[in-house]
C-alpha cells in the first residue's frame, strides 16, 4: 500500500533543483515522508490491522532549507479516514511546511438503528447495535461511541439498520418550559438562589430565559438538571 500516486500541492516556497543548490543545506524529502509515516503509524496504532495508509510521493525536485527539527500535524477540518492530508513543518532551523496528502482506511465499530425509531424518541442501549465498516464510506458524523447516543433525544426518524449520527441527536433538556427551576445567581462577593419558571427548553449549558415569581424575566444559562445560573 506504499505506491499510491497522489497530486501534491507545494507551497509558494517549492522550487525546482538548481546547480548552485548545495546538498547539504537542503532538506532530505525522504525524512519529510517518514515524519508522516511515524505521525500516521502512531496515531492509528489503537486500531492494529484494521488501519491502513497510504502516503503520497512527493515530488523529488523539491527544494526545501535543511530543517533541525519537523513537526507533523493534522490540518483542522481534516480526519484520519479516506482522502486527507497532515501538515509536514519545520519547527527549528527553517520556516516551511507542505501538506502531505493521505489515504487511509480504518475499519472500526458503528452504532447503527436496532429498530425503527421515531423522531423525538430518547436513545437507550436496546434502541442500537454495533456493526463493523469502513469509516470512510460513512457519514463524518456517525457515532462510534454508545456513551454519546444514550439519554439524547434523537431529531428525525431512522430505519431500522441505518447509521446513528451525532447531528442527528440532541442533548436531554436539563431545563424544561414552564417547569420550576432553581436560579441561582453570581456576583462579586455574592450569591443568591431563588425560584422561577422556565420559560424555554434548554440543555445544560445553553441560555434559558426564565419567569421569576416578582414577574421579571431573567435570562441565564442551564448548568444541570433544574438549575440555571446568572451571572452578575
């Protein structure tokens, strides 16, 4: 899996080899190619055979400052699956990087609808089931992990079989409209707990406005089941 040609593009610093260029101020392009191989092999190291990558070639008339010390990342918005990239730098000695691009293919456990479930409906364990598959012919969003499904409140209904997706479900409400809650509010050098009456539905960490028994309206944000905050 070694031979994969893939288009590579350089940045604004690539340049063609010259003849005045001396070997020993360039950076070896092999040593770039094994920083990714290194990055990748430990990254996915948790998945044994079940993981493989292919790195691209890149293109030997590169020229690039001989560099002390590389650093291997992953772009943002980049996965470790399918078609990607890792950002290749030089963190001491140079100022370059170039995005090596990718392919890799992981196969991990899914969780996919045990049975036809209807929007709205508050995930349990039996409402799913683990199917292994190649993540890259997968939503970027499917879920991998149960602790993420159980207690949400699933938007939109699913098949039975098809894959559970995080955008698909919603945290359970810790506030609910028109329920009592406790407010609780913050200050400098003071604390202060009432009662109110959510007027909107909200997860914890959301903001909530809520009807005070004075007739105010405050606004605060849902810290966990029943309670919300205020920050003065």
């Amino acid at each position: 899996m070694r031979n994969l040609s893939l288009a590579l593009v350089m940045p604004a610093l690539m340049a063609l080899a010259s003849p005045i260029a001396h070997a020993d101020d360039q950076q070896d392009v092999a040593a770039i190619v094994a920083a990714a191989n290194d990055y990748l092999a430990n990254e996915l190291r948790t998945y044994g055979n079940k993981a493989q990558f292919q790195i691209g070639k890149i293109d030997q008339r590169l020229i690039l400052p001989r560099c002390e010390k590389i650093e291997v990342s992953l772009p943002s918005g980049n996965r470790l699956v399918g078609n990607s990239s890792v950002k290749v730098r030089c963190a001491q000695g140079a100022n370059w990087a170039v995005n090596v691009p990718v392919s890799i293919s992981l196969t991990a456990p899914y969780l996919v609808a045990s049975r036809p479930l209807p929007s709205g409906h508050v995930m349990t364990e039996a409402d799913f089931q683990k199917r292994e598959g190649e993540l890259s012919q997968l939503p970027p969003t499917v879920v991998l992990d149960p602790q993420l499904a159980i207690g949400r409140t699933l938007v939109g209904g699913l098949a039975v079989g098809a894959p559970l997706r995080s955008d698909q479900l919603r945290a359970a409400f810790a506030v609910k409209a028109n329920e009592f809650v406790k407010v609780i509010a913050h200050g400098n050098g003071f604390e202060v707990t009432s009662e109110g009456r959510a007027l909107t539905n909200a997860a914890e960490g959301q903001k909530v406005s809520v009807k005070m028994a004075s007739g105010s309206t405050v606004h605060g944000v849902a810290k966990s089941e029943g309670v919300v905050e205020i920050q003065y």
